[in-house]
C-alpha cells in the first residue's frame, strides 16, 4: 500500500484514495442499476403517461372547463413523482413475492432477486417503503382523492393481483387490471378534486385494454406459466380459445373507446381512439386464424403501444377541444 508521511502521522496516497472512490461509485451505480430493475421502469413510464395525460384531460371537466391544460406545473411535477413512486413500489413488492416462481421460469430467472444480485429483504423494504412515503406524500402534496386512488392501485397490484389471485384465479389479470385504472383516476383527481362519471369511464379503459394486452404474452410464454403453475388463460383453455377471448375482448374496447365521445370528449381523441383500437382489432383477429407463440408476440407488441397513444391523444384531446 503506498503511504506518504506527514507531520502528523501517515495518510493514504491520492491515488489510493482515487481507487477508492471510484469502487464506491461503482457499487452504488450497480445498486442503483438493479434497485431501477425491480421497478419495471417500462410499466412506471406508462402509468405516469396514464396519470398525468389524464390530470390534462380532466382540465375540460374542471370548474374552467372552456381552459385546457390550466392545470398548475406543480402538481403534474407531483403526480408524476408519487405516481412513479407508487408504481415503482408495488413492482418491488412483485418481485420479492414472485421470486420463488421467478426462479424456475426462463423469461424471469435474471431478475435481480434469483440471479442472487441483491437480497430479496432489500427488496422488500424499498418496495414498502416506496408505496408508503407516495401514499403520504400525494396526501400532502395533492389531495385526498389523489392518495386514495394511488392506495387502491397498490393494494390492487400488490394484494389482490399478485398475492391473493395470480397463483389461484383465470381472471388474476382481468380484476388485476384496476391498479391500472387507479392510475389514470388519480390523474383525474389531481385536476378536479374527485372522480367524477368520466374519470371513472376514462380510466375505465386501461381496466378494458390489460387483458388482451397481458394474454397476448400468456400465450407466447404459455409453457413457463404452466411449469410453475400459474392458471393463466392459454394454460387452462388452450391459445385458440384464448386467442378468441382477445379478439372478443379487443371488439368490446374499440366500441367502448370511442363512446366515450357522448361523455364530454372531443373529436380527435374519439379519432385516434377508433383507428388505434381498429389497428388492434385486426391483429387480434389474425391471432385467431394464426394462435401461435410468435404470431402472439406480434400482436403483443402491436397492442403494447395502444394505451400510450390513446392516453397522449387524450391529453391534446383537451388542448385541441373540439366536438360536431
């Protein structure tokens, strides 16, 4: 170890000290790296999508209704955070539940938790400690309505989802679906203080979309599901009924979508609504002649961006407000 004496003693060189801290900056960027990974920063970047184009959209509903986004900065800055924070919590507590089964299935085996790069108590108590510290400080930061609807989201995904119906129930996905909904109804709350019929319907929406969207993936990765015996759809009913049940499902939300026009919502929203869900509907109907892993992946990717592109068009939707 090189040393370098002093007047008072012997202190570690510079360029010990240098190796030192880029070690510590090294680990901490790891840790950072894999804490991110627990938190399915893809799912986070849609809900916060979710929750703050549904806070612009809400704008149109407010008590200034003939104002588009007269929304204040701050409070989308906050939705955004405790969203985020929420989001990133509840996946947390995901992955230390699922970790047994995350183990054993391929798709999921390089999570962070059964690949050994961190300790699942970890886990846990960031999770925890997300959910939390987003349900306090959306009660502070915005208000009641706000904090409950982010509350029924976590509690949705993390007990009702992934603990109680995951590894019990064929709908697990379906009722699961309402962590989404809470997500947009925060949005709306944010703005308006409630959750008014057409906050409700909006967020409705998500609620509708996650089952085609989520058996798409049940199909390709059918086989992991069984061996770990998960009653996902493909599993208990075969891909060619499953494939059914989403085109089903995929007609029933075009229609759904677009109604939402005799609600208060403008044209080009009910525009992009219609050809989104259209685009979806066709490649769900090639998955019942095609109900193959690979085609299923296509229409998964298809279906992936739906919610993201509706929800953006419902944004400019209440900047761009117009009605026949």
């Amino acid at each position: 170890m090189a040393r370098l004496k002093t007047a008072g003693g012997i202190r570690t060189s510079n360029k010990l000290n240098g190796s030192l801290l880029q070690w510590h900056l090294r680990y901490l960027a790891v840790n950072i790296k894999l804490y991110i990974e627990v938190s399915k920063p893809r799912i986070v970047l849609v809900l916060v999508i979710t929750a703050v184009a549904s806070a612009l959209a809400a704008t149109r509903f407010d008590s200034t209704p003939h104002t588009g986004w007269d929304v204040v900065s701050w409070n989308l800055l906050f939705l955004a955070l405790t969203g985020a924070m929420a989001s990133m919590g509840a996946s947390a507590l995901n992955h230390y539940y699922d970790r047994d089964i995350d183990r054993i299935m391929e798709r999921t085996s390089q999570r962070p938790i059964p690949s050994h790069k961190i300790a699942a108590n970890k886990v846990f108590i960031y999770g925890l400690g997300m959910c939390i510290s987003s349900i306090a400080a959306s009660w502070f930061l915005l208000n009641p309505y706000t904090s409950a609807m982010i509350f029924i989201g976590i509690m949705f995904y993390v007990v009702i989802y992934t603990i109680w119906l995951k590894r019990s129930n064929p709908l697990n996905i379906v009722i699961g679906g309402f962590a989404g909904s809470a997500a947009s109804m925060a949005g709306w709350a944010a703005t308006t203080g409630s959750v008014d019929v057409t906050g409700f319907l909006v967020g409705w929406l998500v609620f509708m979309w996650t089952p085609s969207h989520f058996w798409c993936l049940a199909i390709k990765s059918r086989d992991e599901y069984a061996s770990v015996r998960i009653p996902v759809l493909p599993v208990l009913v075969g891909n060619e009924k499953t494939a059914t049940y989403i085109f089903l499902n995929t007609a029933i939300l075009l229609p759904y979508s677009v109604a939402l026009y005799f609600f208060g919502l403008g044209l080009l929203y009910t525009l992009i609504a219609a050809m989104a869900g259209s685009v979806m509907l066709l490649y769900h109907y090639k998955l019942t002649k095609i109900p193959t892993p690979a085609f299923a992946w296509k229409a998964y990717k298809v279906t992936a961006p739906y919610l993201v592109i509706v929800f953006i068009a419902l944004a400019f939707d209440a900047l761009f407000y117009y009605r026949i």
